[in-house]
C-alpha cells in the first residue's frame, strides 16, 4: 500500500501550488456536462449487516461485486450504492457522490479538470479523507473501465463514468448481467434524489460546481442556502457550510436521500417501525432511528413544515427519503422549485 508520505511527496512533484478555484470562474462556465447523480459509496463496519438491511428494506438488487465491494442498484435507471468495508483509522460514512457524464472520455475529462485548476495525481488510499489532497484529479480502473475522481478545494470526494455505466466490464464499465434476485423490499425506492455535503466554505463550494458544471441554483432553503440542481429538475447537491471547526476540516457528507412513487410520510415511518427502526424522539441520533423534520418557510418550506424523513442504517449512517418529486423547494412535498416555476 502507498504510503500517506510517499503519496504526498508524489503528488506535490506533478503540479505548483494549490490553485483556488475563485481564480478561474470566469474561464469556466460550464467547463464539464454531467447528465445525473448516479452513484454512492458507503464504508460499513458489517458490510454483510449492511447488504442485508438495504436488501431487506428497499429490495436493492446486487449488480455486481469487485473484491469487498458491492454494487447495489437503485431503480430502474443507471443509479447505484456501492457497500465496502471500512478500513484503518476510518470510520463509517458516505465515501463519495457520483455524476454520470455524457460522451465519458477519461484524458478529455482530465485534461478539463487540469485546465480549471486540479492537478493530476496518484491514486489516494481510499480511505484517506479528500482535504489531505485538495484540488486534485486522479483515475481508478475496474477491469477495463476507467473511472475519474477528483477532491474539491474542501475536500469533498467525486466520482465521473460514463452515463451508462453499470459497474461492469467492457471500457465504459456498462457491460453487466442482470441485477442477481433480490428480496422484493418493504419501500420501492425509485432513484437517488440529492445530497447534503458540510463543507468549509458553503457559498464557495456553491458557485464553483455551478461554473465547472453548468448548474443552476433550482431552490433556496434558506436566505444563503441555495440548491444546486442536476438537469432534469429534481435532483440536487446542497453545500452547507462554513464549519464551526474552520478551514481545514474534512467535507462531510452528511446525508444521501432517495426519493419514492407514493410517498405518504406515516407509511414510511410505519414501515421503517416495522423493520426495526425506532422513533428517534428527543434522543442522540444513533444507528437505526427514524424521525420527521419539518421544513418551516424561513427555510423554503410550506406553512405547518413540508415533512422530511429521516433514517439511519446498521452504521448510523444517515438518509432521506422523500416523494418522487421533490426537487428541494416548497410546497408540502418540496416539489415547488425555481425550475418548474419558470422563474
């Protein structure tokens, strides 16, 4: 395994300084299309726990597994989780969020990156947190696909495949068999809505994925709390921050949500009751929970709170699930949002 100092060493001899991504705005817009977000990655004390409780609940089917990993389907469209094992001196989490990318070609892809401010670099230890080497591109090869990663100036961890990328073989990672059986679930989850990333520099992180990607602002919860949406209207990145712990601290992905056909907020929650989950009440959020917070209009939401609900799995880590179309905005099921008002 590569050294932390000898990863370090390598990666300051292929480029200059760090630059901030501030510094190239205007040369940007829009610099990369990405069609969708499409992929998670979660480190897991139990990963066979972990395989059982999504299986069970949401009925995901396994696509495919590449030594310790696992790649769990959501849906019908080409969205995934991925379930891996934690590693030394880690502890379990959302790893990383993923953006399918149109016409993938990795060296064009990199050469983009490279051109608005990262630097190439060696591949990273998986388990080393994205702040330690900020501002920096590098690949990771599954069989004969090329995936491209990269680490924002707050450290947040990206992954780039093509659109039809299904965790398989051939050059594009899309050749796959069907998905193997899979129980039918207790919730059909129909697709990965948004995330929720804490970072060191909330309005920064806002403005740079906004020019490197072309994105536009879709909702607001909150005065300076804007929504970043991803093409079709619904799905979303929301960057929060500064952190109380300043500049250097890790970015967070704090939560992931998914969204549903259907979504009637008792139901969930009966059901995830029926599962084992327990109402969280006024206690520490802790493995195994569920709770409602409602989303009040100070913070975009509609009058009496559009209802949010809230999970979390065998590890604690946290998750969302919502209607099929909330897209982060108002109205009782979060579906009222810049982009479907013609605003």
């Amino acid at each position: 395994m590569t050294s932390r100092r000898k990863f370090l060493t390598r990666t300051a001899s292929l480029g200059g300084a760090l630059a901030y991504p501030g510094m190239l705005f205007a040369q940007m817009q829009g610099a990369l299309q990405v069609e969708k977000l499409n992929f998670l990655e979660i480190s897991v004390a139990n990963p066979a726990r972990s395989l059982a409780f999504y299986q069970e609940l949401f009925g995901f089917p396994v696509q495919s597994v590449s030594g310790d990993s696992t790649v769990l389907k959501i849906g019908s469209e080409n969205q995934f989780m991925t379930i891996r094992p934690v590693l030394d001196n880690e502890t379990p989490r959302i790893t990383t969020l993923g953006y399918s990318v149109p016409d993938f070609s990795p060296d064009r892809i990199l050469d983009t990156l490279e051109a608005n401010g990262f630097r190439k670099t060696v591949a990273p230890d998986i388990s080393w947190p994205g702040i330690e080497f900020p501002m920096t591109t590098w690949t990771r090869s599954n069989g004969e696909a090329t995936e491209v990663y990269f680490s924002d100036a707050r450290g947040l961890i990206v992954r780039l495949t093509d659109t039809s990328w299904c965790g398989g073989g051939g050059p594009l990672g899309n050749v796959c068999n069907a998905p193997e059986a899979a129980p039918d679930g207790m919730i059909h989850l129909d697709e990965i809505n948004h995330f929720t990333c804490f970072v060191n520099d909330g309005a920064g992180a806002n403005v740079f994925y906004q020019e490197l990607f072309g994105l536009e602002i879709q909702a607001f919860q909150g005065p300076n709390s804007p929504v970043t949406g991803i093409g079709d209207g619904k799905q979303f990145v929301m960057y929060a921050g500064p952190l109380r712990e300043g500049g250097n601290t890790p970015a967070n992905i704090h939560h992931a949500s998914f969204n549903m056909t259907g979504f009637m907020v008792d139901d969930v929650l009966e059901t995830l009751t029926d599962y084992g989950l327990s109402d969280r009440a006024e206690r520490q959020t802790g493995p195994m929970m569920h709770y409602i917070s409602l989303r009040m209009p100070p913070r975009g939401g509609v009058e009496g709170g559009t209802p949010e609900v809230y999970f979390t799995d065998p590890d604690g880590i946290l998750m969302q699930i919502q209607d099929i179309t909330y897209c982060g905005g108002g109205g009782y099921l979060g579906e009222v949002c810049l982009t479907n008002q013609n605003l």
